[in-house]
C-alpha cells in the first residue's frame, strides 16, 4: 500500500468558556435562539477533516483549495463564535478507495476528528460512507458524482452538499435532445464515478426516446485518448458525452482540437467540468462547451466577493466544490455551536433544521435523503473575445431550479425513506 500524505493545518484556537456572545453576527434565527451555557465538545474542540486529491488528476477542482475554504468558513465562524476551538487537518487519498478508508478510519478511531468533509472521489467516497456508518460520524460530500451515495447506499451521517451525477445530467440531457442532438456516444473515466454517469445519461436518454451508440472507459488520469476519441468518431453519434473531469478532461479536449474534431458535426459535452478545467485548457480549447454546475464566482455580488477573497489566497478562483466545502464547513459549525456538543445525532438535527443561508446556497436545506436541495445553472464556456478578466469564463444560460434539478423522492432508492415510512 502506497503511504498515506497527512497534513495537519495550524489550529484555530480561542480561550474555552461562554459562546454564545457574537451569535447575532452570522448565525441563523435557530442559532440565536439558543442558549449555550453548557458546551460537551469532545477534547474541547471540533475537530473537522478534509480528505481529497491533494496532487493528482483531481485536484485542481478541491485538492488545496478545498482546504482553504475551510479555513475561510472557521475564520468566518469565529468571527461569530470566538470562543469555540476548532482544528482542522487535511490528508489526499491518492483517489484510492484503501487509503482514503484508512486514513479516515484513524481520524475516527485515534483523532478525535468530529467530521469529513469533501472526499471529491465516488469511489473512496462508497469506502468512507460505510465506516463513517458504523462509526456514527458526519461526511459532507462535495464534488461526489455516484448516485449510490444518496441512493442504495445513503446513510444518516452522509450528506450530500454539492451535486450528483442526476444533478449534472438530466436537464442537460433533455434539452439536448430536444434540440434534435438524440445520439450520444460516452467517453468515461473507468471508476465507480464514470460508470455511473454514464448509466444515469443512459437512462435519461431512453426516457426520452434518444440512442446511446455506445461507451469507452479509459484508467483514471490516462493520456493518450486517440483509441477512444476514433471510436467516437466512427460511431457517427451526434454528440460526444465526456464522464470525465480535471485533468482527464483538459487532456482529452486538447486531443479532440488535435484530430480536428473541432471542425466536424459531432457536438462535445462535457457532463462534468468545473471552472479550474477550462482554465487549464483555455479558453479557445473550451469554447462553446456546455456544463451544468451548483455554483460559479461570477453569479452574483456576494459569489464574487467571496471568489476575491479565495484568488487571494489560492491564485484562482474557487470552484463548485470549493465553495462547497466552505458552506458545508460553516454550517456545520454553526449547528454544533447550536447544539452544544459535537455528539453526532444532536448536530445532525441541527443541520436538518437549520435552512443554508450563505453565499452558496440561500434558504437551502436537507431534504429526507440528505442531498442539499439548491438551484442548478446551464452554463456555455464564453468565446475569448467575450472573457473580459480572468476566469470570467461562464455565460449562465440558464438557472435550473432546485425542483426540477434533483430526482424525485419517489424515485429514491434511498433506504433511510423507507425506514422513515415505517
């Protein structure tokens, strides 16, 4: 096994007595509600955990900047609550499922970290779901596509903050094939998460009377995609549908612009891209492609002040997955302090109770199969022409409302819905 990179971040720390003074700064009506003279924090301090690709093909789009953010979100939370300790420490899990379920089963069992947040990998992200199941501890997943986690394998301590590849694929899908684009051929990343997007773009193409004339799944971080890029092309599809994202997908697209299928009929979608991803291969490479995304730094006065504060730090702006992190941090915070303890049951009440109200995600919350319920936006790569500063990348075509955007309950799989039946 290769070794585990653990990293630990320099800890927050206040004196430890009252806090519920400063509440009234950022904290919602349920918070100030609350009378915390008693606080039951394990070791007098919230320890919080960010697990992801910290320098691999994955982590542009999380990796250090995911950390960053939680920093930003427990300097934002202290501003509020300065008398509540919090730490925070960091590892990569390579995007192997084995190291990522060892290094978070350490957290657990000899760390004392309270709660996980990011993961940004399907396939550590099903490994980690069941330890943190049977340890009773919190995961907030951003920038997990499978299905799985908030369908057959859902837990009470797993939520989903972010999106899921349902999330990413059936509007866009519908409306692509609306258009008349009703044959689709798949190149996939070959992991629990580029199956199931492609099994899910399957489904929703059936559904509406389109084709799918086939897929091809390539390793996690390859670089020669000439093979796969011929087989899209001979498949004479309409559209070629990427399950890829990061540095697989900057890769493949330089190569489709190389074999000058650029210049032909055949329609490239990317179903999962994030800001990060077009920067790394241009603007010229990516215009004109079309993505779904929860969340971008240009939408509106308070996204952009964040994405200032964050290109501060990190020298980019933040992606979905970053502003993710930092909502999902913050929120958790907010319900333990609360609560007044970090005892798992009580701030997973909290958090159900307590509506999202951040720059993120406003009047969001957690609906009975733990998905985050928000608004969506279809968003097309501007021509180079149209990019008036850096990483102003997106024009937003549409807003895809929260109500439309996610799966019905009915059609969960979910088997916390059917024990809350019973």
């Amino acid at each position: 096994m290769a070794p585990c990179r653990i990293r630990k971040l320099q800890s927050w720390r206040v004196p430890f007595a009252r806090f519920a003074v400063g509440l009234s700064l950022t904290l919602s009506p349920v918070l100030l509600a609350e009378r915390s003279a008693a606080a039951d924090f394990s070791g007098g301090v919230i320890k919080i955990g960010i697990i992801n690709d910290q320098s691999g093909p994955l982590s542009d789009n999380s990796g250090p900047g995911s950390v960053v953010a939680a920093r930003l979100a427990i300097e934002d939370f202290q501003k509020a609550v300065p008398d509540i300790k919090v730490e925070i420490v960091f590892a990569d899990h390579q995007n192997k499922p084995d190291i990522g379920a060892q290094i978070v089963r350490k957290w657990f069992d000899v760390d004392g970290v309270d709660m996980v947040a990011d993961v940004g990998n399907s396939a550590v992200a099903l490994a980690i779901q069941s330890i943190a199941r049977d340890k009773s501890k919190i995961v907030i997943y951003s920038a997990v596509g499978t299905t799985e986690i908030g369908g057959k394998q859902c837990s009470r301590t797993g939520l989903m903050w972010l999106h899921d590849n349902y999330n990413l694929v059936s509007g866009s899908v519908r409306r692509l094939v609306s258009q008349g684009y009703d044959s689709w051929f798949f190149i996939a990343a070959d992991y629990a998460f580029g199956r199931n997007m492609v099994e899910v773009s399957q489904r929703v193409l059936a559904e509406g009377g389109a084709k799918s004339l086939g897929a091809v799944f390539h390793p996690l971080g390859n670089a020669d995609y000439g093979s796969f890029l011929l087989q899209a092309q001979a498949s004479k599809a309409k559209v070629v549908a990427f399950a890829n994202a990061g540095e697989q997908l900057v890769t493949v697209m330089k190569q489709w612009h190389e074999f000058g299928m650029n210049l032909g009929s055949q329609k490239p979608v990317a179903e999962l891209m994030f800001l990060t991803d077009v920067h790394a291969m241009g603007v010229e490479t990516a215009k004109g492609l079309t993505t779904v995304t929860a969340w971008y730094w240009g939408l509106n006065e308070e996204t952009r002040a964040f994405g200032q504060r964050f290109f501060k730090l990190h020298k980019a702006m933040p992606t979905a997955p970053q502003a993710a992190v930092y909502s999902a941090v913050l929120q958790y915070l907010r319900a333990a302090a609360g609560a007044g303890t970090d005892e798992t049951n009580a701030v997973l009440d909290k958090m159900r109770a307590m509506p999202v109200d951040d720059f993120y995600a406003r009047g969001a919350r957690l609906r009975a199969d733990n998905k985050l319920v928000h608004d969506f936006y279809l968003v097309e790569v501007k021509k180079p022409a149209d990019v008036k500063m850096p990483w102003d990348y997106y024009n937003v075509v549409e807003k895809i409302p929260a109500e439309d955007a996610f799966l019905p309950l009915s059609q969960s799989e979910c088997p916390l819905l059917k024990a809350s039946a019973n």
